[in-house]
C-alpha cells in the first residue's frame, strides 16, 4: 500500500461546524470529545466516536493519539500579501503613505534573483505553524514571484489561491505593468497553475487606484475567458484612497461601481476591507454575490475603521475573514477573530467563539466557494487539519482551570490564542507542522 493510500486515524477532541452558528445556534457545530478522524488517500472517510470507528481500521492503521486536544479543519484566510512579510509592523502611516513609503518599497525585491521563493517559503511555514492551511495570496507585480509562490505551494501539496498583482499606474515604475503584460503574464499563470493539483488563480488587479480603466478591461477579458478563476481585490479602506478612486473614474456609480463597471463585482470575487460603504454598494455587492473580506488586524493598525459585519448579514452579503499581512499584524486566525470581537464590541455587538470558529473555518470555505473541499470533516473533503492546545501558555492554562463548558473554554481559545495554541497542522492528511512526537 502506497503512503497515499495509507489509512491514518487522529484521535483527540473533534470539533467542526455543518452550519452557521449565527442562525443555527449549538446545532451548527459538531464536538467528539474522544473522536477520531480517519483520513484514507489524502481525504477525510470518517469523523466521529472513537468507540465506534476503532473497530473499523484496518490492521496497522496508522493511529496518532492528539488527545486531550482539540483537532479541526484547516483555518482559512482570505486576504494576505506575500511580498509583505517585511513590511509587517511599519511604523507611523495610513494607507496611501504606507503602500509609497513600505509597501512599494519592499515589493520592488521581489525583482531580486530568489527573493520571491525565499519570502514564498517563509509565507507558508508561517501559515501552516499559524493552523492556516488555506489562503487568497497576493504575490506581487512580477510575474516570477506568483510562479515561485505556486511552485512552493504545488511541492507542499497545500490548497492555496494566488495573483500577480496588475498594476499599471500610480506605484514606482519597476513596479508596474501595462494593460497588455499583465494581461499576457496572468493568463500565462493561469495556464500553468489554475486546476493544478490543489492551486487556485485569482486574478489580482490591485485596486482601482492603481489600474488604469484599460487595466480594469483587460482583468474583464480574463474573467470572461477564465470565469473557474478568483477575483481578489480592495475596496473602502481608506477616505483619502476612496476620493482619489472616485476622482480616477469620475463616471462609476461609486467604488463599486468602477468594479461592477468592469465586471469584477461577481461570485468570486473577494474584495478586502469594505469599511465605508454605501448603500448602493451593499446591495450591489448582494446582488452579484461578491464577497466582503474582513481583515480586522489590518483595519486597526491603519487606523482604517470599523467594518460593519451585521449590516453586511442583513444585506445578505458574504463575508470572510483575514490578516492582510502586512497592513495586518498577525498570521494567527485566532488573533485576528479576537481583534474581530473587539471591533464588534465597540459597535455594541458581540462574537461568540463558534461564531468565530466557523468564520475560520467552514464560515470562509463557503465564502469562497470552496466547502465541497475543504473547511469541514464531512466524508470526502481534504483532511486539511489543525490540532489545537488551548492551554498552552501559562496564561491560558490557568485561566481555564476556571471554565465551566466548552464554549468558555472556546472563547478564552479565541479571545488569547495564536500560533502558539497550534500543536500540528496537516495537508490532505500528511504532517505540515509540528513537533514530531505525539
Ligand atoms: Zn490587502
């Protein structure tokens, strides 16, 4: 039997979600506290009591006992910059400063001989110590950083949906493209990636700001002629960068309307920020289905604002959640849903930590269109995993010597965990991370 083929078991405290738990309540969730999950050719054949599926295991089934710990599905982030690893926590700027003093500054490495394969390396041993086994990754203008992040992410067999980025104005002239380049060198990416084992292609331009209106028509062409591929773009950030995408494309309806305009406001598109919107703009994004990227790290360092998640719902738009490194300040999941809480918070509203969970997890794989794949252990879905020890700092274990249930235990999890809570993470059943003992 091929290590492929192997039937492997993980045996701890089951936790994943079959619904929202917004609307669902308690029955959106599912919890086995001495679960197992079995993996059989990369895929999940089984999940749940451990009395019941032991028996099932065929003779020298590869067990590996997680127990007291809690093992779930992958988490998920929508929206991260892979040329940003080393503008991470600069200094002093909103915005517009911020991308012409750090961001565009650092991309321009990316031209360097081996930059974008060291900085893709590090992006996912990060990720996957983080628990993410799924991200939306923006590489940067140059065609050879989204080919060397994708090789990296095809060799470690990890789900991953990335861009080059399109930009042909208003950034430093070694970091733009023209209409036709990023064209032909998006379409060359998606020909070589989309569909490729488990990679995805989003096409990026970056935001109206920085793509001329024969830009924007040239990403339209790619979606018309590639409608399996992402969209990834930003929106409503910022005041001032929202007036100078108004003053670019005098004639769009809004912000949205400069997307809608060119048919990039659909199901697959993942616009981050979304933080002053209109009321036209909600409801043109309910109306084409597009997704509202909530990076809430990033809002708050910024200083860029509070995102509305209760309007979004009751706008009936989708939203998922993500760092935005480098205007966000983590790699953790579990960070970044704590910083979520606090921005509920200060517009009355609250998160509770299975609210939280799922947004990570099944909540994102649903926003993105992805949860017959990934973000649940349902029979057949990749058995990407995250194996979770929510006591493992001092703090967090002395604070749960007083939690009476698991959905307290789940909060004080949320509210202080990160990459240290991580004990394992695994691709389609195979070790990413983690100490090698069990
Ligand atoms: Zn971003």
């Amino acid at each position: 039997m091929s290590r492929q083929d192997a039937v492997r078991a993980l045996r701890g405290r089951l936790l994943w979600f079959v619904g929202d738990p917004h609307g669902a309540g308690t029955a959106a969730h599912r919890y086995v506290e001495d679960g197992l999950l079995i993996v059989e050719g990369g895929l999940i054949r089984a999940a749940g009591e451990a009395r019941g599926l032991l028996p099932t295991l065929p003779a020298g089934a590869d067990i590996i006992d997680h127990r007291p710990h809690l093992i779930m599905p992958g988490f998920i982030d929508a929206h991260i910059h892979m040329p940003q690893t080393q503008v991470i926590a600069s200094y002093g700027a909103q915005l517009m400063e911020w991308l012409n003093k750090y961001t565009f500054v650092e991309e321009q490495k990316l031209e360097q001989q081996g930059h974008a394969e060291k900085l893709s390396r590090f992006l996912l041993d990060e990720l996957l110590s983080s628990g993410t086994t799924t991200a939306a990754v923006y590489c940067s203008v140059h065609e050879k950083s989204a080919e060397a992040f994708f090789a990296e992410s095809h060799r470690r067999n990890t789900r991953m949906i990335a861009g080059k980025v399109m930009m042909d104005r208003n950034a430093p002239p070694a970091l733009t493209d023209t209409a036709e380049s990023g064209y032909a060198e998006s379409k060359a990416l998606i020909g070589r990636w989309h569909g490729k084992g488990r990679q995805l292609y989003a096409i990026t331009p970056r935001f109206a700001v920085t793509s001329s209106p024969e830009q924007m028509a040239a990403s339209q062409r790619l979606v018309a002629e590639h409608p399996g591929c992402f969209v990834q773009t930003h929106i409503n950030e910022n005041r001032a960068e929202i007036a100078f995408a108004r003053e670019l494309y005098p004639e769009a309806a809004d912000y949205a309307g400069i997307y809608e305009d060119y048919g990039l406001l659909g199901q697959k598109s993942l616009l981050g920020h979304c933080i002053h919107m209109t009321k036209r703009e909600w409801r043109a994004f309910a109306e084409h289905g597009a997704v509202a990227v909530f990076c809430p790290t990033s809002n708050l360092f910024l200083g860029s604002g509070l995102f509305d998640w209760e309007r979004a719902r009751r706008e009936g738009v989708k939203v998922a959640l993500a760092t935005d490194i480098g205007g966000g300040t983590s790699y953790s999941m579990l960070r970044t849903m704590a910083e979520a809480y606090k921005i509920l918070q200060l517009q009355g509203r609250s998160l509770s930590a299975f609210e939280a969970l799922h947004a990570i997890t099944l909540g994102n794989a649903v926003a993105l269109g992805l949860d017959q794949l990934i973000g649940s252990f349902e029979p057949g879905r990749e058995a990407d995993v995250v194996v979770l020890d929510p006591a493992a700092t001092r703090a967090m274990a002395h604070r749960l010597e007083t939690a009476r249930d698991l959905a307290e235990e789940l909060f004080v999890l949320v509210t202080l965990g990160d990459e240290r809570n991580v004990v394992a993470t695994y691709v389609m059943g195979e070790r990413a991370s983690g100490c090698s003992t069990h």
